[in-house]
C-alpha cells in the first residue's frame, strides 16, 4: 500500500537479570526527567532527530486535552508499505514505549511507520496501567465506535494510516503458559493478513539471534490467535480492518529494562520486515 498522510486525516497536526545494550539517548519527549525514569513532569514531546534519508512528519492524539499525546511518521518516500506500531497503551510498561521511542529514531529505507510511543500518556507520567478513563485497552469496540475519545482518536489514526500491518508493544511480568495469567514472551497475531506466520518466524528469528541457550524460558512463542472476539487494540485489527497484527508480550521476570526494550525492538523491527518495511542498520 503506498504511505497515507496521516497528518491530513482527522488527528491534528501540531531480581534479575541479563545485562542489556543501553537504550541510545531519546529525545526531550522521554516522560520522566532522566533516562530509566518512569515518572515526572508532563512530557513535551517534539519530533525525533531523524538519519539523513529519513522524512519524519509529527502530529497529536486529542490536542488540546490532558491526554494529547505525539505521533511520528518515519519513512522513506511516499510509496511503499505502511506500519502502525503503539506503545504505552498501558503506561506502567516501560520497555513497550521505551521501543516505540527508538522505533521513532529509525532510518527507515522502504516504506514508513506510524508511530504512537505513549498512547495513554496520561497513564505513562503516572506509571499507572490505567488512565483516567480505565484500561485503554478494553475500549477497542469489535464493529463499532471505540468506548473514549482517546480510543476513538487512536482508532481513527490507526484505520487512516491505511496498514499493512499494526505491532501494539506490552510488557509483562512471567512468561505465557508457566506464570499462570502472565503472558510474557509471546507473540499474539490476528487471524489475518498472515500474522501467524509472521509471528511463529519472527519469534524463530529473534530467539536464534539474541536469547542464550541457557534461557530457554525466555524462547518467544506464538500465542492464541486474536480474531475479533474482545474490545483489545489487534483484536479489533482483526476484526474490523482484516489486516495483519500483532500483539507484542516482553516478560520483566529476570531480564532488565535494556533487555527488554533492546529485544521488543527487535521484535518490532522483523515483524515490518516481513511486511517489506526496512530499516537500515538492522542489529539481525
């Protein structure tokens, strides 16, 4: 599909551990007053300081609002395929918006990304899970309207973007099916647009490459396919746009916050690969 100008359409301009790679420094936009903060004073995002070839385009989620929070569109040119790629929907889950910053420094060489680093901003300067308005993502109505504005505004970015494919990046605390309702080191696709490939060979990719033998625990899998049957981000992908999704799940259980964001990076990185979305400098 080629890149949609977002901006145009309705979302107005304006214990532990392993040790890990450092997260490179982010921009004034980081929430929290240092590197590695995940508190304090409301952010005043502004656009990423992108490589040579790269265009990066800006624009907000509810301006105006307590909960107006940035995107940035990174690409190449004007055609090519076209990512989504969210993080801070849950605002407690540092390593999931801390990726999407990076993900927002690409040079990206094919194709462009939409992206959302803190989707419930109001939530991430709290460190909260929840916003003001609950969890956000319980609020993806299946066929209908979103259930809050902010969830309608995302959706609304979201289905102008014209996607080949949406990556929603979480953390949790265990790992999918030993920690009981912990769901870390998972992959979660749609039913459709071949997400299910896409996860069983990104989960291979990223598993040979970076996890040690020694983990085997921490070995990403596929999860259960997310068709349309709950108010959740990718199951409305699912649903509504027929598109390929994928819900990202990095485990805090003994691995430190680089690690986890250094590995969510990467997920993200071969899942828009698989999309024919490149970045140039690709750590695999």
């Amino acid at each position: 599909m080629k890149r949609r100008a977002v901006l145009a359409a309705g979302v107005t301009v304006a214990g532990s551990v392993v040790a890990g790679a450092t997260v490179g420094a982010t921009r004034g936009a980081r929430v929290g007053a240092t590197r590695g903060a995940t508190t304090g004073d409301d952010p005043e995002p502004r656009p990423p300081s992108p490589a040579a070839e790269t265009t990066v385009e800006t624009g907000a989620v509810r301006p105006g609002t307590r909960r107006e929070t940035p995107y940035f569109e990174v690409g190449s040119d004007d055609s090519g395929p076209t990512a989504v790629v969210v993080g801070g929907v849950h605002g407690n889950e540092v390593s999931g918006y801390r990726a999407a910053e990076r993900i927002a420094e690409w040079e990206v060489t094919n194709g462009s990304v939409v992206v959302v680093p803190w989707a419930n901003v109001v939530a991430v300067r709290r460190n909260e899970r929840e916003g003001p308005d609950g969890d956000l993502n319980r609020q993806f109505s299946i066929g209908g309207e979103p259930e809050t504005p902010l969830a309608r505004s995302l959706w609304e970015l979201v289905a102008a973007a014209d996607p080949d494919v949406v990556v929603d990046l979480h953390r949790s605390r265990g790992i999918y099916g030993t920690h009981g309702r912990w769901v870390g080191q998972a992959l979660f696709p749609t039913a459709a647009g071949g997400a299910t490939s896409d996860a069983d060979a990104v989960a291979d990719r990223v598993n040979e490459a970076v996890v040690p033998a020694s983990m085997w625990a921490h070995r990403f899998r596929r999860g259960n396919t997310l068709g349309g049957t709950s108010p959740l981000l990718i199951h409305k992908v699912s649903a509504d746009l027929d598109t390929a999704g994928v819900l990202v799940e990095l485990t805090e259980f003994y691995l430190d916050v680089d690690t986890q964001v250094r590995w969510t990076e990467l997920i993200a990185e071969r899942l828009l690969s698989r999309h024919g979305i490149e970045r140039r400098g690709s750590a695999i």
